[in-house]
C-alpha cells in the first residue's frame, strides 16, 4: 500500500511536465532574441522534461518496489531541481517526499496479525 508516494510522485511528475514546458518557451524566446539563433535553457527544458518522464515511471515502480521506486523518485527530483531550478522547485518538493518515503518507509508486516 504506496499510495501516498504514488500519489505524490504522479502529481509532482505532471506539476513537472508543466515547469518544463514553460521552460522550453522561456529558451524558445531566448532562442529567437539571441544573435546566435540557440538557447541552452532549451535543452535544459528537455532535460526536465526526461526527469518528469522518469517521475512518472518512479511513481509507478514504488507500488511494487519501494526502494527502487524511491531511488528513481529522488534521482529525478534532483535531476529536475538542477535542470531547471526554480521552475521545477514545487515538483522536486513532492517529488522528494515520495523518495525518501519510499526508500525510508517500511511495510507492515503480516507476521505479527493473530489469527
């Protein structure tokens, strides 16, 4: 029962999509007013982009396997808050939280339960 890091992981994973789009317009602007015709914050966009992606897929994975899950949760929330800094920061907050409580948090076990 991951629920909670599931929850979190896919909203902070769209809430991701979002910033990075808006950082994809921000360096398409960029782009268009610089004398060179590129803009790094474009490809830094993407890179926000593959993070959310990979967000998404953690926030999936952690039903089934929580550390594993949680590792890819925290990899991306750092990936992101790197990539794009500030755009991406309310996604790496709920990104980050369904990480650690996915790698911290145990399961309850079934083996104390008296039948």
């Amino acid at each position: 029962m991951r629920t909670t890091e599931f929850v979190l992981g896919l909203i902070g994973g769209i809430i991701g999509f979002g910033a990075a789009i808006l950082a994809l317009m921000v360096g398409g602007i960029d782009a268009a007013f610089s004398e060179s015709g590129t803009s790094e914050v474009t490809g830094l966009g993407w890179a926000a982009f593959l993070f959310s992606a990979l967000a998404i897929v953690g926030s999936v994975v952690v039903k089934s396997k929580a550390k594993i899950g949680g590792i890819l949760l925290l990899i991306s929330a750092v990936g992101g808050l790197i990539s794009i800094s500030m755009f991406y920061l309310v996604s790496a907050v709920l990104i980050g939280i369904a990480g650690l409580m996915g790698v911290i948090k145990k399961d309850k076990s079934t083996d104390n339960v008296a039948a």
